[in-house]
C-alpha cells in the first residue's frame, strides 16, 4: 500500500487498520481496489476512484447513489431482509460527512466489500435465472422512490442520440481509422432505422421510461456461493430510462458464448438457454410490464450489442478516450465481437419471439 491510499482512506470515518490494499476486478470505467483490513471484526473496503470525465457531477452522482441504496435499504428491512450490509451496498462517509474524498486530483469513494461474494463474467442458466428475478426486483424495489434522480450521463441509453455521436467521430475521422472499418459502419448505418424504435414508441407516448440500474453487465451482479443474487452493484448509472436497458445489458453479456472481446469471431454466438432462463426470472418478478415492453423484448436483445458497436466502434475512431483499453485495436476487437453477436441475435429473433409468447401464455 503506498501513503497516498493511506491517506485517502484516512480520510474515510472507518475503524480498524489497513493490511493492504489490492486492485479488484475487470471494470471498463471506475479504478476499483479491495481494502483489506486486519482482523476479523473490520469489513474489508472496496475504494474506488471515481472517473469523473465520464461522471462529471460526483455530487449528483453520489447523491443518487444515497438515494436509491437508501431507498432499498429501507425496503428490505420493512420485509424483513437479515444480513442488510450485503444485500444492498453502503458507501462510508468521510470525516467531513461526505461521501466522496477530493484528493486535488481525483474523486474516491468508500463502500463495504460483501463478504462471500462472486462476481463473474461468464454465467450458467440457474444463474441467469436468479439475475432475471433480481433485475426485475430492483426495477419493482425503486419504482416508488420518492426523489427524482438525476441523469448521470445525459442520454446515456438514447440510440439515436448515440447515432448522432457516432456520425460526428465518422465525419471527424480524428484517428485516420474510418477506411478500414467501412463494412462495419455500412452494417450499423444498415440497422439504424429500426434500432431507434423505442425513442420512437416513447414519443408517441407508448413506451415509459422507469428507473433503472443501466449497466446490467453480468460482473455487476455478486452472487453467493450457490448462485442466488446477493447484491446488485455499480450503481453509477441508475436513472430513468426504457427497461430494454436492463433486459438487453444482461443478455449482452452473460448470454453471449465468448467474451465481450473476443477476438475469434466464430466463438461469439447467441445462447438460447441463458436467453430463456433470464427471460423467465425477469418476467417472473417484473409485474408492471406492458404488452408493448413484453413485445419489444427481443428488439431489447438486439439493441444492446449494436448499442455497444456504436459506442466500441466510435470510441475507436476517436482515437479511444472513453474505454479503458489493454492494446490498441482492443475497441475494434469489441466493436467487431459485438455486431457478431448482434447477427446471432437476429437469427434467433423468431425462436426468441415464440418463447416469450409460450412463456406468456402460461401465466
Ligand atoms: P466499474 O464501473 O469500473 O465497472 P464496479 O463498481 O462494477 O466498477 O466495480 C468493479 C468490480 O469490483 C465489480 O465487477 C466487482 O467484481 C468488484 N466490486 C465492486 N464493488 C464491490 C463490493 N462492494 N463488494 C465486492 N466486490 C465489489
Ligand atoms: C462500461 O463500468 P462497466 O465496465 O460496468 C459502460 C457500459 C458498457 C460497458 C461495456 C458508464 O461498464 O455502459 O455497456 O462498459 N459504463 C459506462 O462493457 O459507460
Ligand atoms: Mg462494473
């Protein structure tokens, strides 16, 4: 451990001494570390540096943050929940009572690591299953919260605001990369018109916008050791938006059968198990969906991994500012895993169209 994190988490309201700290996990956005403590009666700390050119209001972003752990928090103990500290993450306060440290440079933040917990990025049906339940719970849970949260990325989930962005890094061509990814961009610019059809159902007033977690990747999920949902996590992207963010973010990740970057584009494939347990335990919990959301679903599977090509493939020829990368054509690496796995998708809409059906249809 160097001084400048002692000092950092000296600046947090914590007991108990500080045995090491260690980097934690694969978050694309956030630099996350684990703090372990000496003994058993301290918790071990998560501390995270906050990207705050990406979340440029920390305190609205902290304050949401509050608001929705609050919130559940308060749910949960009316229903009776036990072992609160992990099933529903607490951030620490600092000294001064708030719940981010400036440095001069950098914003952190505190929290309980939950103890016993796993998180993955890859996921068996049971799993799935249990994500399902659990999205749609926390949709339910934060239906009735009684403050509006704000937007921490404005039109952070809105296709055609992403097109739009996407247009300008094409136009700009800041990287000089625009020639050799033409099929790419001919293959989104192909699908755009369809993509944008919940900004569309939304403005005709057929679709609602319900609070959401809005980065529903698998790793953001910690599970116990027999795969029940302990707590969801990386609350930095909870705001109001269409519940295909949710949907579509999970299966986007857990049911695709190779990684998000996956090089070996023959491995990226579409997996119907996963796609049908997810769907069963989301449809389970989440009671409030319209027939027009249900219907969409499918479209919701489709969105995400192009969402995701637009977004890996315009940061790419900005000349990667966005993503955290690991070599230099990784944004193009991901760009092209994810319109593979969005091909899979479509061949799977009729399948996945009937299942919904068959699952609705015996409720
Ligand atoms: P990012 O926004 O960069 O994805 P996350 O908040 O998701 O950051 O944290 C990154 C990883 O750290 C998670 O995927 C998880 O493995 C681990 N992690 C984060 N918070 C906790 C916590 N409170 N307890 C246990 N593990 C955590
Ligand atoms: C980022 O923070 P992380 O790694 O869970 C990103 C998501 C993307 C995802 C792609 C704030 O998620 O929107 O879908 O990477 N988060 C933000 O893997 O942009
Ligand atoms: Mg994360």
């Amino acid at each position: 451990m160097d001084k400048g994190q002692q000092q950092i988490i000296s600046a947090f309201d914590i007991k108990g001494k500080v045995a090491a700290v260690q980097p934690f996990g694969n978050g694309h956005i956030n630099d996350t570390f684990r703090v372990i403590t000496e003994g058993d009666n301290t918790p071990d700390f998560v501390l995270q540096r906050i990207n705050h050119h990406i979340f440029r209001d920390v305190d609205m972003l902290m304050d949401n943050i509050l608001a929705v752990t609050n919130h559940i928090r308060r749910k949960m103990e009316q229903q009776g929940v036990k072992d609160l500290d992990r099933r529903v993450l607490r951030f620490l306060p600092t000294h001064e009572g708030k719940y981010y440290h400036f440095d001069g440079e950098s914003f952190w933040r505190l929290m309980i690591c939950i103890a016993d917990s796993e998180s993955f990025d890859v996921v068996n049906a049971k799993y799935s299953h249990f994500a399902g339940l659990a999205f749609g719970e926390f949709q339910n849970m934060l239906a009735d919260i009684p403050v509006k949260l704000g937007e921490t990325i404005p039109n952070f989930h809105n296709m055609e605001f992403r097109l739009e962005e996407f247009r300008e890094a094409v136009r700009n061509d800041r990287a000089g990369r625009v020639a050799k990814v033409r099929d790419l961009i001919d293959g989104i610019e192909q699908r755009a018109e369809p993509m944008c059809e919940g900004e569309r159902l939304h403005r005709a007033g057929l679709l609602p916008k319900r609070i959401c977690h809005c980065d529903t990747k698998v790793n953001n999920i910690l599970f116990d050791h027999e795969g029940r949902v302990l707590c969801v996590i990386d609350l930095d992207t909870v705001m109001p938006n269409f519940i295909f963010s949710d949907y579509g973010d999970f299966l986007r990740t857990a049911a695709n059968t190779a990684a998000e970057d996956e090089p070996d584009l023959s491995r990226v494939g579409f997996n119907m198990e996963i796609f049908e347990a997810f769907t069963r335990g989301y449809l389970e919990s989440a009671h409030f969906l319209t027939d027009i959301e249900i219907a969409h679903l499918p479209y919701a599977a489709a969105l995400f991994p192009y969402m995701q090509t637009v977004r890996f493939l315009g940061d790419y020829l900005n000349g990667d500012t966005y993503y955290k990368i690991a070599y230099p054509e990784h944004n193009l690496v991901r760009a092209r895993a994810q319109m593979k796995l969005l091909q899979s998708v479509e061949d799977c809409m009729p399948k996945m169209k009937s299942l919904i059906v068959s699952i609705m249809n015996n409720y």
